[in-house]
C-alpha cells in the first residue's frame, strides 16, 4: 500500500531504517502501517509521477 506521513508527522520506517518521506511510498500491509493509518500517523495516497517520463 501507498502511505505517506499526515501533516506535521514523522514517522518512522522500521524496514528501512529511515524517516518516511512527506511524497510517501509504498510500504507492505503489516500490523505497524496498519497501526499507523489507525492512529492516524499516516493516510493512504497516490505516488506521484514523476514529470516527463512516457508511459
């Protein structure tokens, strides 16, 4: 699933050892996301294309 942090939230990636970024990104559907939608430390969203790439 696609997260990123709700506003003035850092939050911490466990499995990758860093800070999630405020664009997001995918991350697996593990009780810790889980968590964090419900407590409402992050918001599911939609990654962001890049510009001028061609699909």
């Amino acid at each position: 699933m696609y997260v990123k942090p709700a506003q003035d939230r850092a939050v911490t990636d466990p499995g990758r050892g860093d800070i999630l970024p405020a664009e997001g990104r995918e991350v697996p559907e593990t009780q810790y996301w889980l968590r964090r939608l419900a407590d409402g430390d992050v918001e599911r969203a939609r990654p962001v294309k890049a510009k001028g790439v061609a699909e």
